[in-house]
C-alpha cells in the first residue's frame, strides 16, 4: 500500500487481514464486570466528597468549590451502578446528587444564562434519573421530571462543535423518557455539523484532538443506543462502523488511546474506546461478522484493563501520571481553581460502567488487530498522525505537530505489558497548554533528529503544521513493517529544504535512520523517563547508546555511529511525568538508532 492517503477501503480490508491472522486460542481478557470495578472506586472514592446539599467537591479544591460538571459525572456513573445492583447503600447519595443538580439547572435556565454546563449535566442527570425510579419517592421523582422536562433544547444546550453532540445525546434520552419530542433539534444540528466528519469516521474538532473525536463518536453511540430514529439515522450508524474500524488501527496493543492535542491522558479516553467498541460490537454481531464483535469486546476490555493501573487504587488519579505532590499536573479542561480528579475522574467512571451496560456478555471477546500487528494506518488530510503497529510493537509519528501540544516526529514507542510510558508515549513541548511545572524543555522534543543552522541547532520536533508538508512513502506491511516520512520545507522557516526517516518496526524492536540533505554533522534526540511521580528510573548513558531500567523493564537504545553523547541539563516534563534528554551527535548527514524494550 504506496499511496499517500488510506481509503476507508483499504482501513477495512486491513482490519480484515488482521481477523484473518489472529491466532485461534483466545487470549486472557480481564472480565466485563472490570467496567464496574473501575468505576465503583472512583464513585466511592468521590462520595466522600460530597456536601451536606449534594455537591461534589473535589480533595484539591477549596472547600466548597465544584469542578464544573463533577457532581452531574458523579450522578451518571452512580445512576449506571445502581442499574447493575452496585452501591445500594449510596441511594440517598444519589438522590442528594440529583436534587442539586436539579436545582442548579432551573436556576440556570430561568435566570436566561447562557451555560455551557447544561450539555454535559442534562445527559448524565437522565441516566440517574431512570436508574432512581424503582427507588424514588413519587412526589420526589415527579419534581425532577418536571425540572428535566422544562427547557427547550434552543434555551438549554449552548457550546459548538463537540458540546453540541452531548446536547444532542440528552435530546435523544429525554425523548426516550417521555420528556421532549423534539427530533427535528436533533436533526437540524447533526445537518450543520456533518461536514465536520472525515470519510474514516472521525469528527474533526478544532486543532484535531484525538480526544474529541472519540468523544463525539461516543455520544453519537449513546444516541443509537437510546433510539435516534431521525433522518441521519443510517448516516449515523455509517460513520460509527467507519470510526470504529479505523480506531482498531490506532489504538495502541498497550489498550491505551492515541495522544494528541487537548484533554489527553486522561482515562476517560479509554472509557469512550471501550464505549464505541461494545456498541458496535453487537451490530457487528447481528450482521454475522461474529470474528469482528469478538476483536471489538477485546478492544473494549483492553482498554479498561489499561486504565486499571490508576483507577484502582486510592486515591485514584486522572491522568496518566502519579505525581500525588502536584495534583495539577498534566491537567487541561478545567480552570485554574478547579482541579481535573473529580470532573474528570468521573466521567472515566461514568464511561465504563456505561461501556458494561451497553455490552452484550454472550459475545466472546476476541483478538484485536493492535495485538496481530503488520499493519501502518495514515490520516494526512485530517488528524496528521501515523501509526504502525508488529508484533507486541507500536509507534505513532506526528508529522505535523501544534505547538503547546505535540512535537512533531516520533511521539510514541510502545510494547505491549510495558508501561506505556517506558520508552515515549507522547511528546514534549516546552509551553504547554496545560498544567506543568517549572523548569520545563527548553525545546520541543520527540525521538529525532536536530540539524545546524545560522541560529544554533534546529530539530525536527520543533516544527509545526505551517512550517512544511509531510508525504509518507515506501510503505511495506506484514510481519515486518517499514516506511518512509518526508518533510519538505514550506517557507524557509524548517531550516533545512527536507528531512527524511526511515521507519523499520517489527517484533524485535525499532529502527530509524534519520537524514537531512547537505548537513556536515547531526544530532538525535531521544527522551527517557525519569519518574512518573511515584518510581524512579536508572539511566546508563554510553557514547553510543541508553539503557533506562524502569518499573521491571529496560528500554535499550544504540546509536552505533554516534560519536559523542550527554544528558541535557534540564527535566522534559509531559503529562505522562518527568524525562531527561539524552542527545547523541554525528558527524555527516544521517544518524540511526534501533529501540529495543524488554
């Protein structure tokens, strides 16, 4: 497959080649009811937070702060526990949860203002509001209804782009409850808003964040669950079997979702993953593609059973880092008084005791394509990321980064049972857009290759989506996968007329042989973790290579023609924790590096 771009076609044909190739004994996959342990820590956890009127705190917030939509959050995932017979002690909890959130709402809605909140809250609400019937005092539950039933969906949902799918995943379950009938606001939105779906099945937020993608899919799965019948219906389930099928190829064999752009790292990526993959697992299921619904479930546990590692515990954390010390750490989403725990935390929790409820348990869980491996998947006209997945290996290249967000260039090296940040698993950007410590990179970094100019030296992660044009070449998939990235300088601004990078992966291990055109000497960075808070690696640096033990595994890097090496001075901190940087330089136009994790 030579081509620049990868036709929804070929997407699903690769899926199927994977089907095809995966062994026929089942692997060990953790059990559905994970979704509920998952999140019943959370739930309990936050129930420790709540007010005496029926508020969610958060423990690093002032006493009496919310972080926005927390409590409504806390409301849904206790609203799907209580459906599954989990956490009958909490009713009253619930309920208090509920009368707030009601209460907060109408005051909203009749004061006129415009807030962003009520897309979020009206959909989480709904779910606990049907999962109390059975428990609820008649003139109690009466009063919510009403309160539920008031607003019109134009004075209620205010937002653009993703905040107007949770709009519309509320519209869908109040009219399935009996509280609007207004399928033409849904229908009217979803006209205005399908131009910013690719042909894969992806929606297209600003800055492509790979969040908000998984995000608007999983509510538009939450609307066909709930019963949408209006007149995108068949577009609807369309553009779910193609997001679908293309996320098989870019989630990682660690379970864990792509990074990229805002609100990354944090679980409850996993949880829409987990989500999407089980509801289309039983679509796939009834039109006899019962190989596909068994590698869908396996997507969807392995995704839970990544996120295991932080939920579980207590106390949990939101993101993918420990760092307990700096509890902002790697945040966005939520101001600079409102810590992510609760908001977000809640809404992982929400996510997978949903993900349990959508599942259908008679379908085996199966082999997923990110566990056959053989394959590479490129998005260049929307998204701009690659990934290439063989054996227990997985990268992912930016190949045209945004600044306080990603570099560009090698942003991920996986292996499967190995902590996805052992090696890399994002990038670092030395002024990020959310929550970081001081001192920070003093440069982008990525594993790759940096240049002399007039200026001082230039590196490939250091550009972004105006300074060139990328092109992927040479691609060869199987066992084995190779294949070439191109970056062709737009405007003078790139330092050098091109860059070019080979990519070798298999199950051994990777390498790369970065080369820049005319250059007399070049340097290849390469980020190795220091901490994520709670362990503490062991670097051993050599001329030619790094060896970095870490939580039970080594990540061994050789840079053979490498003729001096040594640790910049400064940490490179991402959401993941704390890395160091190792920098090794050569002389004449192209270095190499192979990347082994045992």
């Amino acid at each position: 497959m030579n081509a620049r771009t990868w036709s929804m076609d070929e997407v699903e044909a690769q899926v199927c080649r994977c089907l095809v190739k995966a062994p026929a004994e089942t692997p060990a996959f953790p059990p559905a009811t994970l979704y509920l342990d998952l999140a019943e820590s959370v739930v309990r956890q936050a129930t420790a937070w709540q007010t005496p009127e029926g508020m969610i705190g958060d423990p690093y917030n002032e006493p009496g702060v919310e972080s926005v939509t927390a409590t409504a959050r806390y409301a849904a995932a206790l609203g799907h526990l209580l459906a599954t017979g989990r956490c009958q002690d909490l009713l009253e909890a619930a309920s208090c949860a509920m009368d707030w959130c009601c209460n907060d709402m109408t005051d909203h809605w009749e004061r006129g203002t415009n807030w962003p909140c009520a897309v979020f809250n009206m959909k989480d609400l709904l779910v606990l509001f049907e999962a109390l019937e059975p428990f609820e005092a008649a003139r109690r539950y009466a009063n919510w209804g009403a309160q539920l039933r008031a607003p019109r969906p134009e004075a209620c949902y205010f937002g653009t782009r993703n905040y107007l799918f949770y709009g519309l995943a509320a519209e869908t379950l109040r009219i399935r409850l009996g509280l609007s009938d207004r399928v033409d606001y849904i229908d009217r939105v979803i006209e205005e808003e399908r131009q910013w779906w690719t042909d894969h099945g992806m929606y297209r937020d600003p800055g492509d964040p790979a969040t908000y993608d998984l995000t608007v899919r999983q509510c538009l799965a939450f609307m066909v669950e709930n019963g949408y019948n209006g007149r995108h219906q068949e577009w609807g389930h369309e553009m779910l079997r193609k997001g679908t099928l293309t996320a098989l190829l870019f989630v990682s064999p660690t379970g864990v979702a792509p990074c990229g752009g805002r609100s990354n790292q944090f679980h409850h990526l996993e949880g829409m993953i987990a989500y999407a993959a089980e509801h289309q697992a039983k679509t796939a299921w009834r039109e006899g593609r019962r190989a596909l619904a068994g590698a869908l479930r396996g997507t969807a546990l392995a995704a839970a059973e990544a996120a295991g590692r932080w939920m579980l515990r207590d106390p949990y954390n939101c993101t993918k880092n420990l760092m307990a010390s700096q509890p902002f750490f790697g945040q966005d989403g939520f101001g600079e008084t409102q810590n992510a725990h609760s908001g977000y935390g809640l809404l992982a929790a929400n996510l997978f005791a949903g993900a349990y409820r959508v599942a259908d348990q008679q379908i085996p869980p199966a082999t997923p394509p990110s566990h056959v491996g053989g394959y590479v998947t490129y998005l260049p006209d929307a998204f701009h990321r690659l990934w290439a997945t063989a054996g227990d290996y997985h990268i992912q290249v930016d190949t045209r980064g945004q600044d306080h967000y990603d570099p560009t260039g090698l942003v991920r090296v996986h292996r499967r049972g190995v902590p996805p940040e052992a090696c890399l698993n994002m990038g670092i950007v030395p002024n990020p857009s959310y929550h970081l410590p001081r001192p920070r990179a003093e440069r982008a970094v990525a594993l790759g290759i940096g240049w002399p100019t007039q200026s001082g030296w230039r590196y490939l992660a250091s550009a972004n989506r105006d300074t060139h044009r990328a092109n992927i070449r040479d691609v060869e998939e199987g066992r084995e996968v190779t294949f070439g990235v191109g970056y062709l300088d737009q405007d003078g601004s790139l330092g050098t007329a091109s860059v070019h990078e080979d990519y070798h992966l298999s199950p051994d291990g990777l390498h790369v042989t970065s080369h820049v055109p005319g250059a007399g000497r070049v340097r290849l960075q390469v980020p190795l973790v220091e901490t994520d808070g709670e362990q503490h690696s062991k670097i051993s640096l050599r001329k030619q290579g790094v060896d970095v033990s870490y939580r039970g595994h080594t990540v061994s890097i050789s840079v053979p023609k490498a003729e001096a090496s040594w640790l910049e001075p400064w940490p490179a901190p991402n959401r993941n924790g704390v890395y160091r940087v190792a920098v090794f330089e050569g002389v004449g136009s192209e270095l190499s590096c192979a990347v082994a994790i045992t």
